[in-house]
C-alpha cells in the first residue's frame, strides 16, 4: 500500500492529524520528541462515488480505498548533522512515497516554538535539502570518477550536478525546476526532496476565519519558487474531534456549525491520494461495492491485476461504464440491456471512477 509521512517541526500537530486520519492513539504532548518511533495507520479514501454506487446496488458491504500514513518524529534545525532524532528520523521520510508537510500558525503559550508557519516551512526545507546534498555530493563524486571508464554515465550525472546546484543553496529538488527523465534518473537514490509535497496549515480553534489567509501565504510561497504544491489550511484540532464522531450526521453538524463544510480533513487525503499518482475505478454489486485503486495511465489488464493476478494473467475483456451514467440508469443489469456497457480490451487506458467487471480464462 501507498504511504505519505506527515513531517513537520515539534508540536506541530502531526500527531493529533495522524490520530484523525486513522483513527489511530498517537501520543499528542506539548512537549518535543513525544513522538520517537513512527506509527503507522490506514486511512480510508472517502468517494461520494462508490457511496453512490453502494446505494444503488443495496450493497450489504462498503470498502473504500486507502493509503498508509506515518507519523513522524519532530524535525529540529541541525537534524541533518543529528540533532534531535537526527538521521533515525531521516530514515523514516526515505521509507514514505510522498510528505504532507505539518505548518503551525496557531499561537498557544504553553507550546514551544515559532507560529509563523513560513518559519516551519524554512527548516523543514533546509534540513531535508542539507541531507540530499550529502547523498548526492558522495554519489557526484563517485559517478564522476567512474565515467572515465564509463561514458554511460554522463546523463547521471547530468541529473546529479543539477540537484547538487539547487541543493547547494539550500532549495529542495522539488522546486528546483528539474525536468522529469532527471528525476526518474535521481529515484533510485532514494532523495527526501525528490518526493511529491503536500502542505497543510494548522491553525487555532479560533483562528478559522485565518485559513484563506494563511493558505494563500504559504501556496505564494511555494508557488514564487516554481513548486507546484497544494496547500490545505485546517485546524488539525477541531478535525481530530469531528473525526472521533462515529454518527456521520452528528459529525456533519459539529463541522457545519464551525463553517467548515464536509471538513478539510477528507479533501487532504483525497488530495494526498491523488498526489500519489493513484486513481480509482470501481466494482459494484449486491454483495458488495468496491474502490480499486490503480496508477494513472495503466490498462484494463493491470487494472484486473489489482484484484488478482490470474485476472491480469488470463484477461480476456472489461466490461466498463462511467459511475455517473450507471447510476442514472439505476443498475448495471439494465445498463447491459440499453447497450451502455462498452467492452474494452488489453489497449484500454481506465479512467478514474470507470466501473468495470472483467472476463478471464485462466
């Protein structure tokens, strides 16, 4: 499964986002490095979609997508050099696929540290770039040496000089303007900044009507440095409660009451799902309605795969339909009969919120 780390300075929030995402009993203190090793949760994708779907078939079971989330020690300045959890805490990010950033712009006297969110986002930056330099001073080096027998080399460390530049200057190779083959070719080296980046604002209780501001502050930010980031302004504390609602209707009225729509929470996992390249398409039916989740750009046939093997490896034919349609019609059975089903084969590139069933023989 598809995993994002949640990383930000102490007392930032990460905990209490964490514990609201996966329902989860992560230690949130005021008090740095509560957080020591990482914890590790599920958190479901929610899709009004496949909620749709459910409805229309009667389905008796509902399973939603998801992704791993991973909360991560606090970041201290000088982490790279292994202040505070230092190079444990390094290691924990190279594990994750992409980073939601934790932001802090809430005052709170009994919480240590700067509330200036721009100020978070500084560190964070430095110390991850400070880190990628080291990486990839040693393998520039390395390369460079090796390339007087190996002439191969020479688009390698193309990509690693430009990543030295932009890191150099304490610019994370996420804004560094690279071009993607140069990305792909730094992938194996497994670099913090060469991650896809989320970034989310935590602002007090009574700081809501701050969220515009401070999301439009830091998306400037990213944005003036050609980082092409999403940045959600929430208060991680009134979320976590919501979230610890289990009767949906009492939990939409706490977040209409403060103003805040269906929450900031779901739009953040949507957004983080979706910043993992991952797609869904869907499977419906009396026993039960499904979210399948798929890498844009795959096949019918890989997209088969994701239920088992043996439908990628003796695929035959999708039978496929948009949900929207389908759920206009009423039922897949008269979506057959009025010629709406569409058979695709092996060439089929599947779109997000395609419903599909798959003909194999293996």
């Amino acid at each position: 499964m598809e995993r994002f780390g949640l990383v930000g300075l102490p007392n930032a929030g990460k905990s209490s986002l964490y514990n609201a995402l996966t329902g989860g009993g992560a230690l949130a203190a005021p008090y740095a490095f509560a957080t020591k090793d990482p914890n590790i949760g599920v958190a479901k994708v929610p899709d009004h979609r496949l909620d749709a779907l459910a409805a229309m078939s009667k389905s008796r079971n509902v399973v939603h997508a998801a992704v791993q989330v991973v909360d991560i020690g606090g970041l201290v300045e000088g982490a790279s050099k292994g202040e505070g959890l230092g190079n444990k805490f390094l290691a924990n990010i190279r594990e994750t696929d992409a980073i939601v950033f934790v932001l802090r712009a809430f005052e709170d006297d009994d919480v240590p540290g700067p509330s200036n969110p721009l100020e978070h986002l500084r560190v964070l930056e430095i110390e991850l770039a400070l880190a990628d330099l080291e990486t990839v001073e040693k393998r520039l080096n390395q390369a460079t040496r090796q390339s007087k027998l190996d002439r191969s080399l020479g688009d390698e460390i193309d990509a690693l000089q430009a990543a030295y530049d932009s890191l150099s200057e304490g610019r994370p190779l996420y804004r560094a303007g690279l071009k993607e083959d140069q990305r792909a070719i730094l992938a194996p080296h497994f670099l913090l900044t060469n991650r896809r980046v989320l970034a989310v604002v935590n602002v007090g209780e009574n700081e809501l009507d701050k969220i515009p501001e401070v999301e439009a502050m830091v998306s400037a930010e990213f944005n003036d440095a050609g980082a092409n980031v999403e940045v959600i302004g929430m208060c991680v504390q009134l979320e976590a409660e919501a979230a610890s609602i289990t009767d949906p209707v009492e939990r939409a009225e706490m977040l209409e009451g403060f103003g805040l729509g269906e929450g900031a929470l779901f739009r953040m996992v949507r957004s983080a799902y979706h910043l993992l390249g991952l797609r869904t398409y869907l499977t419906t039916g009396e026993k039960e309605s499904r979210a399948w989740t798929f890498y844009e750009g795959s096949t019918a046939p890989e997209c088969a795969g994701r239920i088992h093997s043996d439908f990628q490896r003796g695929f035959i034919r999708a039978e496929v339909i948009g949900w929207e349609e389908l759920v206009e019609i009423g039922s897949w059975t008269k979506a057959k009969e009025l010629g709406k089903v569409r058979l695709e084969g092996k060439d089929y590139i599947a779109s997000d919120g395609d419903v599909m069933e798959f003909r194999f023989n293996v």
